[in-house]
C-alpha cells in the first residue's frame, strides 16, 4: 500500500514527507532538525528510527494520532508497552516513541504523521524519562522495526476504514496507561489534577477534579 523512501540525511521527515503523494513512507537514517508536540525538539540519536506516513487528508485528522501509537504499540507487544494519551508509548514507565502530526499549509489533501522510536539510544534531557529498545534487551535495527509498524499501521487503518473509530479507541485502551488514577495535565494557560476517566467518544481525555469534569483535547499527561 505504502511506497518506501530512504534518505540517509534529511533536517526532518515530516518536512521532507511534505513534498510527497499520499501513500508514501519516508525513512531517514540520520534527522538534524527534528521536532516533537508543542514544538519541541527531537533528540534524533543516532540508531533510532526517524519516518513519517504520508495518508490522504482524513475527515477527523485527529484519529490518525490513535492509529498511529497503537501501530508502535502493537509492534512493541512483547514488551507489554503502555501508551499515555494522547500518543506516547512507553516501556516500564519510559517514552519510547512519540508521534507528531503535521499538514502542509499549501496542500490540504493529505496528512503527515511521524514517528521517532527509541532503538539503540535515548535523550537523558526531556520532559519525560525515556528508553531505547538495546536497554530493554532487543538487538535490532530502524528498518526491522520500520516495516513492521508499516504493516501494523496498514492493518489498524484498514480497520479504521472499515469500523470507525470506535474499534480504534476500543484497542487503544487496552494499551492505555493511568485509567482510574490520579494524573496531572499540564495546559498552555493552566495546571489540573484529578482522575483519568478513559475517553470520550472522539478521543479526548475525561479528567475528573474536586471542582468538575473536563474533556481535553491537548496537554501534557504525568503520571503521579
């Protein structure tokens, strides 16, 4: 389904993703300018993968951040991976993988999804504690894991196609970390405390405080 693109040096995938049709994949070997949520940088190690999925431009883009971390969720199974809303998987606690969701101002007909995973190194300086898969005792390479979450995320978006979204949210909860604990979200304008309460119907996150009972579509989540 997905053409495969491999470039040894790019600044970003996503920014060079920009450039072409729906249905390609890019892959670099080494990123020097990448990016997370929220603009924040990406350590970009070298060893660890670095691509971005290029989809037509979807109805509710936002779907296609729960596609994407349940196919790194999948791909990273035997691991017993968590995945904390709205998109960052983790091992034992620790960011693996994070996911970044972009569209080209100049070409509204398609929709760039990257994803950096941990494989031979991780960042010691981030917002969250991270892991790689060599410290989770996996000898492996960027490509090996590359193609398998291509045909996972081939898999989840053929039954996206076919089911919805509610199918998707229902597997992304089986993987879902913090439901019915105590988590803080970090917004732009403000800091909240309270019960992670699953999600909504669309994927926001259902926080219960003392005060009352918010829906998120953006934050930062800790684990408390």
């Amino acid at each position: 389904m997905f053409k495969y693109h491999y470039f040894e040096t790019l600044d970003s995938t996503n920014d060079t993703a920009k450039s072409f049709p729906p249905f390609s994949v890019i892959h670099a070997g080494r990123q020097t300018k990448g990016r997370g949520r929220m603009g924040r940088s990406w350590f970009s190690l070298d060893g660890n993968l670095f691509m971005s999925i290029v989809v037509p431009q979807p109805a509710v883009p936002s779907d296609y951040s729960f596609l994407a971390s349940l196919s790194v969720a999948l791909t990273l199974a035997p691991l017993s991976p968590r995945i904390k809303w709205p998109n960052d998987v983790l091992i034992n606690g620790k960011k693996i993988s994070g996911i970044l969701l972009e569209t080209a101002p100049e070409q509204s007909d398609k929709l760039i999804i990257g994803i950096g995973i941990n494989i031979t190194a991780c960042p010691d300086q981030t917002l969250y504690p991270t892991t790689c898969l060599k410290d989770c005792g996996v000898d492996t390479n960027a490509k090996v894991i590359l193609d398998k979450v291509l045909q996972n995320f081939e898999d989840v978006l053929t039954s996206y196609q076919k089911s919805g979204f509610k199918e998707i949210r229902r597997k992304w909860l089986e993987f879902a970390t913090g439901i019915g604990q105590t988590i803080h979200v970090r917004l732009p304008n403000k800091e909240l405390t309270g019960i992670f309460n699953g999600l909504d119907e669309k994927g926001a996150l259902l926080l219960t405080t003392p005060e009352k009972e918010y829906v998120l579509t953006a934050g930062d989540v800790f684990m408390i």
